[in-house]
C-alpha cells in the first residue's frame, strides 16, 4: 500500500470506498435508515468529485486500486476518512491519520480535529483523538449520532526539547 495525492480520476473509487465503508462497516452501529441518508445514492458524482478535487486529499491505493482516502485543512479539520471494508483494520487508516498529523503539523496547525462516527470512533482515539462533545446531526432529514474530537499536536515523538 502507498499513499499518493487524489487525481480527478479517483473520484469514482473514493465514493465507491465511502458507499461501501458505510454501507458495510458503520452499519453495525446505524440503522439502515441512518446508512441510507448517509450513504445516499443520490450523491451527486460531479458534486463529490469537486469537493474532493478542492479538499486536500490523501488516497491509500494497494494493487492499483483505491482502498482508502482522507483529508486535512489547514486548520487541522479532517473531514473525511474512509477505509475500503476488505482491508480494515490493516493499517490502511493509521496510515492515512499519520499523513493528515504530519500535513497539519506542515500547515501549521496546532490540533487535528473531527466529527467522527460511532464506528470510526475506537480507530480517532487509538490515534490520541478525545471526544470534545456527542452530536446529533440531522442528514436528508435523519437524526446520526457523531462525535466532535480533537487532537493536540505539540511536539511529536522524537522532537527536540526547547
């Protein structure tokens, strides 16, 4: 697996890995209502290749495929990551989380922060993510519940005492 900036063309791949994430893996913590606002099939494909064209997007590809995908801001928001079922819990996402610490930190950012799932919750704090508040947005109507998190990103492991 590498990591590598989105191209344009990686626009069907990512949406395909976030149908999929949710549709597979967040389903054991939401109800086929919360998956199928979240998971709409009626996202726009030129809408979401927009958005992920202007974010700054990071995608995890094995074997020539796309397997994950994330971003970062300069203010350290990562909005989305999202992990191809078949390779969970491979390192796929810490790989991915590794790559947003280290751009925000580039950026100047001084936390990673987030609105995470109940079912990416576990993978944000074993990255040294604490919960800040429980949410509950409404999407397409539907009430989910998330969870806004943080991450402090003083110096990191090896950095020179000043």
């Amino acid at each position: 697996m590498h990591l590598r900036p989105y191209r344009d063309d990686d626009a069907a791949a990512t949406l395909d890995v976030f149908h999929r994430a949710i549709r597979l893996l967040a389903s054991r913590d939401y109800t086929a209502e919360q998956v199928d606002a979240w998971a709409s099939p009626d996202i726009d494909p030129v809408v979401w290749a927009g958005r992920r064209a202007a974010a700054r997007t990071q995608v995890a590809e094995a074997d020539g495929r796309v397997v994950g995908f994330t971003d970062v801001d300069e203010d350290g928001y990562v909005d989305m990551l999202f992990v191809e079922p078949d390779v969970a819990r491979q390192g796929v996402g810490s790989a991915l989380l590794r790559w947003a610490r280290a751009t925000a930190v580039e950026l100047g950012a001084h936390e990673l922060t987030t609105n995470a799932s109940l079912t990416a919750r576990p993978a944000f704090e074993a990255h040294g993510f604490v919960v800040v508040a429980e949410q509950h947005p409404v999407l397409r109507g539907v009430e989910l519940t998330n969870f806004r998190m943080r991450c402090d990103l003083g110096p990191g492991p090896g950095a020179a005492a000043g």
